[in-house]
C-alpha cells in the first residue's frame, strides 16, 4: 500500500526533524556551559535565571507573532527565515563580553528559535493526513532529543579542546548547510513536482478538511478571534502547564547532575544522552500509539485523549527522581529519562490536536498562542527555580529545592489532562 502512495512526505517529514534537532542544539549549549561561564563572569544563580528568562521571554514574544507570519509566509519561506536568523544569533553568542551580552543575544536567538514548531507543525498538516499526524510529530519532535543528546556529547569536548566560543560558533553554523538542503527539496504538495497524484490523493484524504478548506479559503482568521475558541484554549493550557517542565530539565539538569553527583564537563555526556536517548523513544512511541488505536477504529480524538492520560500517568514517577536517586546515580537517570520520555510522547500529541480542532490555514496561529503560553510558564519557573535554591541554601537543605521541583514535573501533566478535558470534552473542529 505505501509503495503505490509513495513516501515522499516522509523526506519532508527528515527535514523538519532536523530543523528541530538545530533548534535544540543550539538552545542547549548555554546549560552545559554554565560552569565556565559561571567562574567567567562571577555568575549568581539569579543571573543565570536571568539569562534563561532572557530567552523564554522573547521566546514568548516571537510566538505572539511567528505563528501568524508563517501562516502568511507560507511554511518554504517562513521556516528558512526563522533558521537563518536563528543560527546567526547562536554563533553570536561567542561574540559577547558580559552578562549583558548574554542577555541579550539569548533574547535573539527566543526571539528568532520561536518560529520552529509554528512552521513545523504546519508543514506537518500540509503533507500528512490526520491519521499519521501524530507519528510524523513525534518523529520530527523526537529532534529535540537527538539535539540535546548531541550537546552534552560535543560541546564539553570542543570547549575543552578549542574553548567555550567555538562551541557557540560550530553549533549556530549546523544551521547553515541545512537551508541549501532545504531549498533544493521543499515546496507546498501542491506545487511539488516529485509528489505523485496518488500520494496527494492521500495526504488530502480527510473530507472534514476538505469541507472546512473549501468553505474558509477565501477567509482570513483575526488573531485575536483565535482567543475566543475553547479549542484555542485547550493548547495554550496544556502548554502553559507542561511546557515549564522541559525548560527546567533542558537548562538544569547539567546543575543538578552538578550538585548531587558532583558532575561537570565530559563527565555529565553519557547520563544527559541516556536521558534524551529515553526521551526520543518516547517521542516516536508518542505518535504511534494513537495512531495505532486509529487503524483500530478507535475514534481520533478519543484516541488522542486517551493516549495523552496514559502519558500523563507516565510523568508521575518523576516526584521520586531525587528521593530514589539518593541510593544511586542511574536511577535517577532512569527516573527523569522516563519522566521527559512521557514529556516527549505528550507533545508529539498536543501539537496534533490543534490540527484536529482547527482548519489548517489557522494551525500555525494557534500553535503560536499555545507556545507563548507556554513559554510564560517556563519564565514563571525560570523564576522559581533559582529563588528556591538560594532560600534553601540559605537554610542549610539546598536538595529541597531540587525536590519541590521534580514534584511540580510529576503532577503537570495530569492537571492539563484534566484541565482540557473540561475545556473541550468531545471533538469539535472550530467554525472560522
């Protein structure tokens, strides 16, 4: 059956996955350098929140409008933008002289890195059917892993070997190479002269899409409009409230490997790979199983609702990463690899249900409002984080800050469950 569709969707779904994985690498190279950094410029953990703030707030405020640019762009031109203006502001990071440099070209690269999952989500809804939406998310999302697997695996090393400004410059200019690759293969299905008839047929195989599309094309969606649906809603809460959990295990994991096990430099490559190696199983297996209960005939939404409950259940174990890590290093390894592995299987399916609730010329919109909200939260941690550390510190017990931490990254997930289960309790596609 694939040979006579054809897999050509596939090819565009690699690209998209390597974007991902860019946008990951270099995101995270700032984390495993805060040690250097820290002894560099007289860091507190205060400037360090401050940096990392620096990046989710701008971050927060390109999603206000990449989404809506991509949209209009069209997701050739929107996604080449975003990677080219994004790399430039990583390689400028080895460019800085102070804390304020940092601030500010991580405000850059929020600013410009904000438009990846608008644009990829959309290609996404471009060239997959409803039904294989979620296992190309998870695979392109899974990018996320393979970057932040990558970082902890070569930026020690070049630090080390060439110092902590080639790290930022090697990194940024990944992104580069990618474009040509990017220019020479994509295009809309509908302008691509490498898709067969018969694969089109089928990426446009959904009658409910087809009848929303033909009744909205000539429409152009309000952003503000987009506020006034439930189905908005569900995402921007979902993220709001589970996003902040990957921003804390991202940018301080490195810290807490540091702190509990007195790990830094090459020594934490192999504990952070094992985690996001974990995290990308969970990505694919994310899109899979949904998919799978769809080729049952299970409903779509029902499949995709009940699949995110089984992943919220999985990130509860996280509440005990430290407790149990106490006994040994590798079961918390274990513990927090599960924790962002159920992290990775919900976000393969969250971005799915923006495309099964809305018509795909507001995809990328409301993928923008539901990332902003969702980088708000990573601020509100990014707050508490550092002030927890330093208040515990100051009594004496700095491991109970750690431990309020894994506790909110257990419990999320089911609070958003529930929350847009109410929200939204049957599938409704919004009427624009």
């Amino acid at each position: 059956m694939q040979q006579s569709i054809g897999k050509f969707r596939w090819t565009i779904c690699a690209m998209v996955f390597f974007a991902t994985t860019i946008n990951y690498l270099d995101r995270a190279v700032i984390s495993l350098l805060k040690k250097t950094l820290t002894l560099e410029y007289n860091w507190t953990e205060l400037d360090y929140g401050n940096i990392v703030i620096a990046f989710q707030l701008s971050y927060a405020i390109g999603l206000f409008a990449s989404g809506r640019l991509v949209d209009k762009w069209g997701s050739k031109i929107g996604y080449a933008t975003a990677l080219f203006l994004w790399s430039i502001a990583a390689m400028a990071h080895a460019f800085v002289r102070g804390t304020g440099g940092f601030i500010a070209v991580r405000a850059a690269l929020g600013l410009t890195e904000s438009a990846n999952f608008p644009a990829a989500v959309k290609t996404v809804t471009e060239w997959f059917p409803k039904k294989e939406r979620a296992f190309a998310t998870g695979i392109f999302n899974s990018g996320t892993n393979i970057g932040a697997i990558l970082a902890p695996l070569t930026v020690p090393f070049i630090a080390e070997h060439f110092g902590w400004r080639w790290a930022f410059i090697i990194t940024g200019g990944i992104g580069l190479i990618w474009l040509i690759f990017w220019f020479l293969i994509y295009d809309v299905p509908a302008k691509h002269k490498k898709l067969s008839k018969e694969e089109f047929d089928y990426i446009h195989s959904d009658q409910d899409e087809i009848a929303a599309a033909e009744k909205t094309k000539h429409d152009k969606v309000p952003w503000l409009k987009l506020l006034g649906y439930r189905q908005t809603w569900v995402f921007a809460v979902g993220k709001f409230l589970t996003d902040p959990v990957w921003w804390f295990y991202l940018f301080w994991l490195p810290d807490f490997l540091d702190k509990e096990y007195h790990m830094s430099g090459t020594s934490i490559a192999l504990p952070i790979a094992l985690v996001y190696t974990l995290s990308s199983i969970g990505s694919i297996y994310g899109g899979w199983l949904p998919m799978t209960l769809i080729n049952k005939h299970w409903p779509v939404f029902k499949a995709r609702r009940t699949s995110m409950l089984i992943y919220a259940l999985c990130a509860v174990p996280a509440m005990f990463a430290q407790y149990l890590g106490s006994i040994n290093l590798w079961l918390a390894i274990f513990i927090i690899g599960f924790a962002t592995a159920a992290h990775q299987a919900w976000s393969a399916n969250i971005y799915t249900v923006v495309s099964d609730l809305f018509p795909k010329k507001a995809v990328a919109s409301v993928i923008g409002i539901g990332g902003m909200c969702g980088a708000v939260g990573g601020i509100l941690i990014a707050r508490l984080a550092p002030k927890l550390f330093i208040y515990f510190k100051a009594q004496g017990n700095e491991q109970t800050g750690y431990f309020i931490m894994f506790i909110i990254c257990g419990t999320a997930y089911l609070l958003a469950w529930l929350i847009m289960k109410a929200l939204v309790p049957r599938e409704k596609i919004a009427e624009i």
